[in-house]
C-alpha cells in the first residue's frame, strides 16, 4: 500500500491559496497520523477503512461519512480494498462571512479547534442523506470547476454544516481540551520525524513520555492505529521512497539514511510492502522526472 502524509502537523498545499478547499482521493493507501487546522470530511467510495481519531476508532464503511474536528490526530487504514475521498477545508476559506452572524452561528462550531468530537453518520441518522449529497455535490463541484463553483462550494459548505448544527444537541458542542494520551503521543510523532534515521526503540520512546512500557505501547496503537514498530518502519518506508523518487542518492545509501541498520532487511521489506524492488521504482521515477 501506499502512504500518504508523513508530517505530522500537516501543511496542505492547497492548489489556490485564495481558496483553501480540495478533495484528496486514496485508493489502497494508508493515511499516517497527522494533523492540522482544517475541517475534514471522510467518506468511503469502495470498501472500508478504520479511522483513528484522538485515540477513539471508527470502522467507516460506504455509505457513511465522518467529520474530523480540526487539530484532532487522525489517521486512516484501509481494511482489505479500498477507495476513500477526504475532502478538507481551511477556516480562510470563510473569510469575511463570520461577520454575518446567521452564518457565524453555524460556522464558527465547525470550524474550531477543541469544540467537538468527531462526528460519524451512516444511513440510521436522520442528517445522513442531506450531509450525504452534499459532500457529493462539493466533491463534484471541484472535479468539474465550472464558472462560480467555489461560491457554490462555499454555499453547500454553510449549508452542510447548517444541517450538522441542527441534527446536533446544543451540549454537543463544549470547548474542551485534547486528552493528555493524544497530547504525548503528537508530541512522540514529532519526535518520531526529526529522529526516525536515528536507533530508536520502545523504551526511547516510553522514557520519552515519561510512561512505562506498555502504557506507552497502548496509547500509541489506540491513537495511531499501529503498533510503534509496525509506524516507525512505514515511516521510514515512504522516506526512502521520497528519497528514490526525488534524488539521485545511490540506493545503498537509502537504507542507512532512513534508520535501517541492515540493507538486506529493508530491501526485504519494501518489496513486500510496495510489490517491488526499490530499484524498479527508482527507474519508474527517473522516468517521470525527464519527461517534465
């Protein structure tokens, strides 16, 4: 499988940074944890996939739709075959509208840090099929950019979130603070990214955090979704994927930049993760880079 987002706190690249809305399309790809002050709607197009959100999972199947506060860390893995949209928008996308407080009154929840928990709907909740056609249309929308579409994809986001506001009870929404577990464990992520090349073991890390062992251990499955093993070799998998495609760095080399001590045993393991040999993509990369 693919992986996508290796930062942590995640700078998304808008393609118009006037108009911080996109649609970001997986298919068969883990989303490592991450995350960032947008709002964030998932939903599945074929298949399933677990979504791990502050520590809480979510088995997000078709026909189904969740809403990721902003600053929540999140991640996504596919169980078994699977195609999933996130559709994601910065709070700059509203900018000037907050002033009208009709459209405020719904905004402003939405799209604060802390306010709520994740929002999961399927076809028992009465908002589903609204919330539903909605992210169809502002999935639509983007694809086809007719003339006006981004006040139109404004429009159905105030409209969207008017719905979610209405369907929930007023104590749904009440600053609160992420929990300390979530708190170490971004902070062990960031550590993770400056530090991954580097020999690092559980109990680094659980010292770390100030945590025994299987304390740490537990908390980081229950956020990530991965084991610390099982993340920091994924990890360490799409940085030497990055460094094949965008570098002319010898492959002999990759292994040692990435943290693994054994050249034999990465090659092992990328070939069995990705379906082939680090060198076939390095040619398949060079390939893309000349045509350009």
């Amino acid at each position: 499988m693919e992986l996508t987002n290796t930062d942590n706190f995640e700078h998304i690249k808008f393609n118009d940074a006037t108009f911080p809305f996109n649609c970001f399309y997986m298919k068969d790809s883990n989303t490592l944890p991450h995350w960032h002050n947008h709002f964030e709607a998932v939903f599945s197009e074929k298949g399933s996939c677990l979504v791990y959100i502050n520590g809480s999972n979510f088995l997000l199947s078709e026909r189904q739709l969740i809403f990721i506060p902003p600053g929540s860390l999140h991640s996504i893995f596919p169980q078994g075959p699977c195609s999933y949209c996130a559709i994601v928008s910065g709070e700059s996308l509203f900018e000037g509208l907050g002033a009208d407080v009709h459209i405020s009154e719904v905004l402003t929840p939405f799209m604060s840090i802390g306010l709520y928990p994740p929002i999961h709907l399927s076809e028992n909740d009465t908002a589903f099929q609204k919330c539903f056609s909605l992210v169809h249309e502002l999935q639509k929308e983007n694809s086809q950019k007719r003339t006006a579409y981004r006040a139109r994809i404004k429009s159905q986001l105030i409209i969207l979130f008017s719905i979610l506001y209405d369907s929930l009870p007023p104590a749904f929404f009440k600053e609160s603070k992420l929990p300390d577990s979530t708190r170490l464990i971004k902070s062990s992520l960031d550590y993770l990214r400056v530090h991954y090349s580097e020999r690092i073991t559980v109990n680094d890390m659980s010292t770390y955090c100030h945590l025994s062992i299987q304390h740490f251990s537990r908390l980081f499955k229950a956020c990530t979704g991965k084991t610390f093993v099982e993340y920091l070799t994924l990890f360490r998998l799409e940085k030497a994927r990055k460094i094949l495609a965008s570098t002319d760095i010898p492959i002999t080399r990759i292994p040692d930049l990435v943290g693994f001590c054994n050249s034999n045993y990465f090659y092992r393991l990328y070939k069995k993760h990705y379906g082939h040999p680090p060198s076939l993509y390095r040619i398949t990369a060079l390939a893309e880079r000349s045509e350009y």
